[in-house]
C-alpha cells in the first residue's frame, strides 16, 4: 500500500500524490561509475561537537529526535503550543515538576514564551498558563546545493517555512560558488529584518564531512569543499553541513511527526529520493544513520537499460532516472527541440500532460525503473517502512500507479507501509530547513546560548 504523509504545516487538502507547494493528505490506493571522489581515509562522522574554524562555529548536525527533557518539552511545544505544563506533562512521559524546571530554563533563554491570555477561566497558578515556541523574534537559513538548483530558505524555530528562493547553481570554482551562494542567503535572510538569525544549515549532495563542514560532490566537481567556513563566515552565524538525502529523512522524523497520520519514529525506516540524482538514507528508532565514511550510493546499481553512464557502463541508476537523463532520451526521441538553449525536464511534464504519448511512455519506463530499484532495496533493508521523496515521484502524478505496479511485481515480501512524502516537490526545503534546526531541537539551551553569544 502506497500512501502519501502530510506535514503538519498543511494548510488545506489536495487530491492525492499531487504536486504542489504544499504537501497532501494521506491517501491510500494499492499498486495494481561516479567512482568516489578521493581514496584517502577521511574522518566522517565525528562527535557532535563544535569545530573551530577561525571564528566560524561548524556544528555537526544531530539528525535523530532527542529525548532528554528540556528537548522533549521544546518539541512538544512545537508540535502541540500553546500547551499546558499538566497537558506537556501527559505527553512527553515527563513529571509535571521536571516539565516546570524546564519551561522555566527555556523561557529564560528566550525559547518559549507564555500564553496567559489563553488561560483557561478560574484557574490558579502558573502551571496553568499554556506555552509556546517563542517563533517570532527568529529564524533560521537553510540552503539545499543542488546539482542544478540551489534553493534557499528562512525558517521558522517551528520549523515553518517563513520563505524560499532559487537561484542557479554557480558553476564556477567552489570557493567562488560558495561565497556567491552564501550573498545570497545573507541577502535573502535580510528580508525578515525583525528577526534575529540563529543557525545556517546546508544540504548538498555527495560526501559530507559534518565535524568539518567540508564536501565532496562530483557532479559539481567540487573536492573537499569548504562549505561549512565559507558559507558560516558568509552569513555570521554558527552553521551545519550534512548529506542531502540524510537530511531529507530527518525532515520527517524532526518537521513531519506531529501530523495525523504520521509514520512515527519507532522501527526501521527507508528514504528512497530520486531527482536529478538518486540516493537512500536509512533511520532506526528516530536517528538517521550516518555511516562513519559517508552516506552509501546507489547511483551505479543496476537497472537493465541502455542508457550510458559517465562511468562507461550501460544501465546504471542515476544515468537511468536522472532528469538530466530524461532530458536527453526527450531530445533523443525528438520530443524536446534539439534547438533548445536549456532544454528542462518540466518540458517533458508539460507535454506529457498535454497528452504526448512519447513523453507520458517515457516518464511511465522512468517509473517503472524506480519502482523495481525501491523493491530490490526494500527487500534488502525490509525496513518497517519506505518513504519516497524527489520530483521523479511528486511532479508526475500519472507516473506513481506505474511506479506502485513495478513494485508489487518486484517485491517478494508482503506489502508494508510505503508512502510518497508529504512534502511534495518542497523536500529539498524541508531537508535544508531541518539541517540548519537539528541542533537548536536537540540541544536547546547550549545552541541558543552559542547562536546569541555571537
């Protein structure tokens, strides 16, 4: 069963599995050689602890849900404020006096914020005054580097997307394309000139080195770029750098669990993201694994087309599923003009909608491509349960029966809970947003102490 989640940020309902800037509701229907870039030892996944780089704090982010209490409070403020201290009690497992200990801690810091004009009418004491998240005089930067695209956006403490933006990846130098990406998320985050900027986050493709803030990304050529100095000095504030699609799978455990609905953060979970590259991210019981060498890669596995590879071999994933690699079968089969400056793969949805037969037969061969490989995957990892995110599943729609029926057809084990998420075409926000949130979630106290030191 194929299901598609909503965040709880949803401000009204849309037919099922279809592409918006906002996310759905949950729907159910049945289904019918990059090699690496360095060889050298490199130390990935190192203590969350901050690392100096000059007077830029890189803070490896902390992409699981937390549960010491001042952290279960916040995000029960979160997800429920204004709330009752009995009510936060009740809901985080917590005594009422430790929930009081720390909303105390939190509203001194400026976290919280109390609600006595929601009191409850006859009530006595304190422990009565609802509270919540102090979001307006914050925020936070997110930035998702994509191959292509790089998008930008401001968040709120909440995790609501206040704003967002997308520029062209520059393809220039790292060093260049880093500073220029960091100007225009200073000038961007500008904007809310009422509110105080906390933390910078950044998701990007390829290997990351989270204690450093450094990255590898081959589609971009870029080796051992210093992302997290350049971008954390471009914008002034503490800054942490983590694997996209690792992110993107925190996205839900960490911005999407309070909605009805919700897979919820116990078990085994699978992310499957496929754009303009494919990748996997695994979470066990609210963490998202981070191997020690880097998040694994799926872009070379075998697929059985013919389509060719950077790496000489035939058939491979990403040079399958692509949109690059969809653009170029489009223009192949005449589809797109060959005339076209900047071909886009919105192009092939367009006239796919528009009823092209060539066009709707080859996003249906893309999704059925991606159904198979989520099935192989899913009967490797048989995870509790599978979450699909990226434009190759949210920007057709027609393509997902296909993409279920391949599925079904593939897998030998019993059907489990298997979702599009409900971010829709806006998952590289969400996964940036939750980058530049994860250590404010999970160690409030100490990241706002060193967000407002500065």
């Amino acid at each position: 069963m194929l299901t598609s989640a909503v965040p709880a940020s949803a401000g009204r309902t849309r037919s099922p599995l279809s592409p918006s800037n906002r996310p759905s509701p949950a729907n159910h229907f049945s289904p019918s050689s990059h090699p690496g870039p360095s060889n050298r030892p490199r130390a990935f996944g190192a203590p969350n602890r901050p690392s100096s780089r000059g007077h830029v704090q890189i803070v490896p982010p902390d992409l699981r849900v937390v549960d010491t209490p001042v952290a279960a409070v916040l995000r029960v403020a979160c997800e429920r404020g204004p709330i009752a201290r009995d009510a936060a009690a009740k809901a985080t497992g917590l005594s009422v006096a430790t929930v009081n200990r720390q909303v105390t801690a939190l509203l001194g810091d400026g976290l919280l914020r109390e609600r006595a004009d929601l009191t409850a009418s006859g009530a006595v004491g304190r422990p009565r005054v609802p509270f919540e998240v102090n979001h307006e005089p914050y925020l936070t930067v997110g930035i998702h580097i994509g191959a292509v695209v790089t998008g930008i956006v401001a968040v709120d403490l909440r995790g609501r997307v206040l704003g967002a933006v997308e520029i062209p990846t520059p393809a220039t130098d790292q060093a260049a394309a880093l500073a220029q990406i960091a100007r225009s998320a200073r000038q961007f985050a500008s904007r809310w000139h009422r509110r105080r900027a906390l933390w910078v986050g950044v998701a990007i493709g390829g290997r990351v080195d989270a204690a450093t803030g450094r990255a590898d990304h081959p589609r971009l050529g870029w080796r051992e770029a210093p992302v997290g100095e350049i971008v954390g000095e471009g914008l002034g504030l503490p800054v942490s750098v983590a694997a996209h699609v690792e992110a993107m799978a925190a996205s839900e455990l960490l911005l999407a669990s309070q909605r009805p609905g919700a897979a919820g953060t116990a078990g085994t979970s699978l992310y499957f993201y496929a754009r303009e590259t494919a990748g996997v991210a695994v979470t066990i019981d609210g963490r998202v694994h981070t191997p020690s060498s880097g998040p694994g890669s799926i872009v070379h596995l075998p697929t059985g087309s013919s389509a060719r590879c950077s790496c000489g071999a035939l058939g491979c994933l990403e040079a399958t599923v692509s949109d690059r690699a969809v653009i170029t079968a489009a223009t192949a089969a005449g589809i797109l003009s060959g005339t076209d400056e900047r071909p886009s793969v919105a192009a092939v949805y367009r006239a796919a909608q528009s009823g092209s037969i060539p066009a709707h037969e080859l996003l249906v061969e893309r999704a059925q491509v991606l159904g198979r490989t989520v099935a192989v995957l899913r009967d490797l990892f048989n995870p509790d349960r599978v979450i699909l995110g990226g434009q190759a599943f949210t920007e057709y729609p027609a393509g997902i029966p296909h993409v279920a029926e391949a599925f079904a057809q593939a897998s030998t084990l019993a059907r489990k809970d298997i979702r599009i998420t409900g971010f829709g075409n806006r998952v590289q926000e969400h996964a940036a947003a939750v980058v530049s949130l994860s250590s404010l979630y999970s160690d409030p106290l100490t990241s706002i102490r060193r967000a407002t030191s500065r």
